[in-house]
C-alpha cells in the first residue's frame, strides 16, 4: 500500500501530462521537473523522519518502510535529474531528430552555475545509498555501511540548499524544507547526547571508567 501511495506522485505527473484530471499549465517541462525535485526533496526527509518517529513512539515496525522511502527519494531525484537532461536540456529532442547532441553545455551547466552543481553532488550521494542499499551491500560493506549512509545527511543539507539557490525572491518554501530538516537533524544531535550522558551514567554507576 505504501508503495502505490508513494508513487501517486509520478502518476499525478503522467495523469497531468495526458489531461486527465489536470494540466501542466503554462510551462510543462519547468512543472514536471520542479514537481520531481519537491517530491525528491520530500521523500529524503520522510525518510530521515522514520528513526524518530520509530524512537519517540516505540513503534519498531516503522523501520521496515526505511529503505523504500530512500529508494523513492532517490527515484524522484533521479526523475528530476531525467527531466532536466531529457526534456529541458533537450537531449530526448536531439535523439528524436537524430541531431547530435552537444554535451559541452550539459557539463558547462553542471560545472558552472552552483546551484546545478550542489544538486548533482546530492545526486551522486543518492546514486551511491540506492546502489548500496540491498542487504547483501549491507553485509559486504559491515560498519562502513553506516557510515556511507551517513551520507543522506550530506544530501539532504545540498538539496535543501540547492532549492534555496536557486529562489529569487519567495524563499518560503525553501525555508519550510530547511526548517524540518533542521528540526531533523537537531533531534539526532540531542538523541546521541542523550546516549552519551545515560551510557557515562551508567557505567559511573557500575563503577567503570567513563565513556565506556
Ligand atoms: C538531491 C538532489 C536534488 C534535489 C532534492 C532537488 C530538488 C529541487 C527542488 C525542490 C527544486 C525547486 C522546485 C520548485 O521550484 O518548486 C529544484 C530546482 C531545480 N533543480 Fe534540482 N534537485 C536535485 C538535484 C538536481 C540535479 C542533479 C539537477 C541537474 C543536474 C537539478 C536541476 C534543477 C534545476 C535546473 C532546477 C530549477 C528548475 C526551474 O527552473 O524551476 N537538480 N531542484
């Protein structure tokens, strides 16, 4: 069930690219890839949602959902990416018209306006997690797994501000993204503290050196 509602999005997407129920408006191929990246964007912080909302509520189960919502958050990016480079850039109309494709402008715009390079950045982190994210990767790699999966911290911080860059004059929505984010990361921030103090009290209490 979470699967279908999870995709509702992209098919909100198709449903309004055929008229069906709605449109794309006035410039379809900027709403396509703006819809893209808000749900890429959305669908990170769900997924950074999922550990405290499991520890503040006990509800173990939820953690089974994790991973599919990453993979979702990695499926919107890379269609927001898709729609930049296949409808925007112009290489699906290049292909169709059997014209070359010049290339220079794709890595020009990667490598020379900002905001597209921080975006391909968190992109790259996301290729990385949704390449590791089976099982048998969580096994290969042991405790370095966490680590690079750490990393959706990294991707999350240069998404929300890829999207602030680019604004240039209504930063509200940009601002809501980075306000649950930074409530987001804050509460991990508190939580491993937490930890820390209730372990050193622990073993203070045991009688063991501290920061056991
Ligand atoms: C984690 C990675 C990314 C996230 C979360 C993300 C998210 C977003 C968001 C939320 C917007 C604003 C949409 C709006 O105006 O409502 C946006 C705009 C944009 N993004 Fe990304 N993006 C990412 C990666 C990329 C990449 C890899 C590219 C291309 C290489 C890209 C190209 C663009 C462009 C060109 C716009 C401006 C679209 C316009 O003119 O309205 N983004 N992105």
């Amino acid at each position: 069930m979470l699967f279908v509602l999870c995709l509702v999005p992209a098919l909100l997407v198709v449903a309004d690219a055929y008229g069906i129920g709605g449109t794309l408006g006035a410039n379809p191929i900027e709403e396509i890839q703006d819809r893209f990246g808000n749900w890429g964007l959305r669908f990170i912080l769900i997924a950074l949602a999922v550990t405290p909302l499991r520890q503040l509520t006990g509800r173990n189960w939820l953690l089974r959902f994790r991973r599919m919502l990453g993979l979702f958050a990695f499926f919107y990016v890379l269609m927001h990416f898709l729609a930049w480079l296949l409808l925007d850039q112009g290489l699906l109309t290049s292909a169709i018209a059997g014209e070359e494709f010049d290339w220079s402008v794709i890595t020009e715009d990667i490598f020379e306006r900002p905001f597209i390079t921080i975006g391909f950045a968190a992109l790259l982190i996301l290729v990385a997690l949704a390449a590791t994210s089976t099982a048998g990767q969580r096994r290969r790699l042991g405790r370095y797994w966490q680590k690079l999966h750490n990393g959706v911290y990294l991707a999350a911080v240069l998404g929300v501000w890829h999207y602030w860059w680019q604004v240039k004059k209504d930063f509200s929505e940009p601002l809501v993204y980075a306000l649950v984010l930074a409530v987001l990361l804050g509460y991990r921030v508190w939580h491993h503290r937490l930890q820390t103090r209730v372990g050193s009290a622990r073993n203070s209490r045991a009688g063991l050196p501290q920061n056991h």
